[in-house]
C-alpha cells in the first residue's frame, strides 16, 4: 500500500481558494446569464413595440396620400419646397376629329 503523503498547509489553502475562484466564476456567469436574458427580453419588447409603430406609420402614410391623390390627382410632391406638381393628363381627342 502506498504511503500517505498529507499536504501542507499552503497547498490545502491554495486548493480552496481555486475551488472558491471558480465558485465565484460560475455564480458570476449565472447572473450574467439572467441578465443577458432580461435584457434580450426588454430589448426585443421595445424592438417590437418600434415595429409596431413603424407599420402604423406606414399605413397612416399610405391613407394620407390616397386622400391627396384623390384630391389633388396624381402628380409629385417636393417636400424641401411644399411644392405639389400635378401629371399633366393626356389631352382627349374630340369625337368629332378624326
């Protein structure tokens, strides 16, 4: 059988502040874990939330220039100038022309 060998006092004291080291790591990881998560969540709710406004806006747009477009007609509108340009129609041929 094998002789015992006891460590010293400094190596036992060394082994435990490894093991208390990597406690620490591993306690600090899980925290960090839940907060990354809490964080993803709450920024993902507000990415949604953006999304959403984004669409209502889009739609709000569409409405409005289908009212303009049905008020004024088709044509461009400059924004640096406020300026409307309507598309000039084609003219009609009289019936009486041939």
């Amino acid at each position: 059988m094998a002789k015992e060998i006891k460590f010293t006092n400094d190596e036992v004291a060394s082994l435990e502040q490894l093991r208390q080291d990597v406690a620490n790591i591993f306690t600090k990881l899980g925290q960090l874990s839940i907060e990354k998560k809490r964080r993803v969540d709450e920024i993902e709710t507000l990415e949604g939330e953006l999304l959403n406004q984004h669409s209502n806006l889009q739609l709000e747009e569409q409405n409005m220039f289908k009212g303009l477009n049905e008020k004024y007609g088709d044509g461009n509108y400059e924004p640096t100038t406020n300026v409307f340009t309507p598309n000039e129609q084609p003219k009609k041929k009289d019936k009486e022309q041939k």
